[in-house]
C-alpha cells in the first residue's frame, strides 16, 4: 500500500481522536453536581436528572488517562483526576469493596450490585491512571480489587467467572449485564474485559499471581470461548455447558486483537505464535461473514433463529479497524490493511456526527442513524472510539 494512503489515514484518525475527545471534554463534565453527566440525547443535550453510571465513569476515566499520557495535556490529566475522585466518592464500596452499579444524578447510591464486568473495568482504568500519575493510592486500589475478585467471583470447582452479585458478594439471581443479554452465570463479555483489565494490570504490576490469572483465562479462550468455526461462545451456564448460538460480530474480532495483547504480556513464544494464528483465523472468518460490501461491520447473527441484525453499531466498526491492523501486521497480508481503510471510510461518512458531535450509536441498512439512541450515556462512552484511534497511531507508527 502507498505511504501516502496509510499517512492520510493516520491523520484522518488523529484529527477525529481530537474531535472526540473535545466533545467529552467541553459537554460531559457536571457542573453542579460533580463528576460527569449520566446521559446525553440524540441531539447532544443533557437528559435531566440521568443516574450515571459505573461503565460510563470507569470509560471515561481509562480514555482520559491512556490519552492524557500521549497528549500531557493539562485539560486532559485533570479530566482523568476528575473521574478518578468521582468513582472514590461516589461509586466505591468502602465497606464490602468493589464498585456498585448506577448512583443517581446526585452521586447517591441508585443500585449497588457487584456486576464482574464493572469490577474489570475500574481495575483497567485504575492502571492507566496510575501509569499517568504514578499515584500509588490508584495502584493499590487495583491490586485490592484484582485479591477481591480473586476471592469472591472465580468458579474454584469448574473454572472461570461468575457474573454478579449483590452489595455483599452474594450470588444474585438475575445476573443479566444488560436487559439484552441472557441470564447466565457465565459470559463471553465479562471474561474478554477481564483479560483486557488484568492484561493492564500486568503492565503496572507484573506480579505472578496476576500473570497466572490471565495464563488461566488465555486457556479458557482456547478451550471454552473460541469456537471451531472461529466465532465466539457467548453465554454459558455455571457447569460451561453452551446456552447460546449467538454470532456477534463486534465481540469476535475484538478478542481477536485483545487476546493478542493479552498473550503478548504472559505467553510464551510458543503459545505467542499460536494465539497469533487463532487472532488472524478469527479475523479471516470476521471478514468474510461480518463485513457488508458497503464495508460496515454488520451487528449480530442468531443462528438459532436464523435472525441477521443488519444495524451498523458503532463501536464494532472501531473495533474492526484495530483487529484489522492487528491481523495484517501478524500475517503481513496487506488485504487486512486494505480492509481496514474501507471500513474506517464507511465508517467516517455514515456513523460520525459532525452536526451534533461524537459518533451516532448505530445506522440502519438505508444509513439513517437511530434517533432513539443516546450520543452519551451508560453504555456510549469514549472508550471504543477513543482506544481505537489511539490504537490505529500506536500500530501505524
């Protein structure tokens, strides 16, 4: 490919890391009652007394951090110290640990549930936090988390991580990560955004206990999630017996490219070459059945149902273009490459928008953006978007 294609594109995707991350800056902080905003509509406004929730917060404050520490720039340290003192004050457990679930637009506790997912996302964002600040309050929160986690949510019988529990650590009975997902005591979600956050913390804190953590969920990838077929097993019971055929494209290939990184921290060169040959074969299969010709990353696939999701979600088309890259610079077949410029053009033509700012959650099969959907809210943060331009300039170098 030309250099001056790939040093177009590279400045294409700085511009747009800059774009987004001023929206963040000048219309999410909560001016009168601390931290950030818990939602903003289609058109960009503040929804009136939103809760906020744990995802978001968390999100916002890894993308400030990991940017913070590229950019030095003094508004984006202090958006990240923002976050960092909002989940302290008002989303951390000071008498059972973890992090609960939604406070309300006040800051006052709505739902504390332990949810995994959120646990393993404060662990990811504290470890940024502490690369950029070197606060060593951020690290040990990290560490506490990780012995928590540890303690209270691994399986010691049949491997792996239960799902969520109540303010206490009991087991709850709907442990549901959303009104969209089945309730299994087992998923694919969770366990990816463990491997992401204690692959993090590895890279703070190479500690054994941590390393053998993500050595024990690289396995269970090779041996539970990853199918023979290249796609991903999303939901299971407690005993890992399979209770879903769900196909989601967004999800297989980013674990493509998160599972590399992963390994990069803990596998030996052995099992490196390995998981880079799954990471690629995954990328392959993605390619032929999760791309459209119009070169937009298709949503789901029920294979039970037969029922195809032909929306064009946000972040799978992000996610796409960092698997891409990830794919070609293992196998050096510059069609991934090329791939991942065409899905990043659909991309910039039909989901940015440069009317209301941000990205549009999702576009139908005629393009039109779902009006329904939030710019900013519980899950519409700046980590998808953010940590793929962030990812495409690290790999582009």
């Amino acid at each position: 490919m030309k250099q001056e294609l790939i040093d177009q594109f590279k400045h294409e995707v700085e511009q747009e890391l800059h774009r987004i991350m001023d929206f963040w800056l000048s219309r999410m902080p909560d001016q009168h009652h601390g931290g950030f905003l818990g939602e903003l509509d289609f058109y960009g406004k503040p929804v009136p007394d939103a809760p906020k929730g744990i995802i978001l917060n968390t999100r916002i404050l890894w993308t400030f951090s990991t940017v913070a520490q590229q950019s030095q720039k003094h508004q984006h340290i202090e958006m990240a110290k923002r976050a960092y003192q909002y989940l302290l004050d008002h989303f951390l457990d000071r008498d059972f640990g973890g992090v609960v679930w939604t406070v309300d637009y006040q800051g006052k506790t709505q739902n504390s549930r332990k949810q995994i997912y959120a646990q393993a996302f404060f662990i990811y964002a504290l470890s940024a936090y502490y690369q950029l600040t070197k606060e060593q309050q951020a690290l040990d929160l990290a560490i506490s988390l990780f012995d928590l986690l540890e303690e209270k949510a691994t399986d010691s019988i049949h491997g792996g991580y239960l799902d969520a529990f109540d303010k206490k650590w009991n087991k709850l009975d709907d442990m549901r990560l959303s009104k969209k997902d089945l309730n299994e005591k087992k998923i694919l979600n969770t366990h990816l955004h463990l491997l992401e956050a204690y692959s993090g913390l590895a890279q703070v804190y190479p500690n054994p206990k941590v390393k053998q953590a993500l050595n024990k969920l690289l396995q269970l990838f090779k041996e539970k999630f990853i199918r023979a077929d290249f796609h991903l097993n999303m939901f299971f019971d407690e005993h890992w017996n399979i209770k879903s055929q769900l196909v989601s494209y967004g999800h297989d290939i980013e674990t493509s490219w998160l599972l590399y990184e992963a390994a990069e921290e803990v596998a030996t060169p052995t099992d490196l070459k390995e998981i880079g040959e799954l990471a690629v074969q995954m990328t392959r299969t993605f390619v032929a059945e999760g791309i459209t010709a119009a070169s937009g990353v298709l949503n789901e696939f029920d294979r039970t149902t037969g029922h195809l999701d032909t929306d064009y979600h946000w972040w799978p088309q992000i996610e796409a273009i960092v698997g891409l890259i990830n794919a070609w610079q293992l196998s050096k077949d510059e069609q991934f490459l090329t791939q991942a410029l065409k899905v990043w053009e659909f991309t910039k033509n039909n989901l940015f928008d440069l009317e209301h700012g941000e990205w549009h959650w999702s576009v139908n099969q005629n393009l039109k953006p779902d009006q329904s959907q939030v710019k900013a809210g519980f899950w519409k943060c700046p980590y998808h978007n953010g940590r793929g331009c962030l990812e495409i300039l690290k790999r582009l170098q």
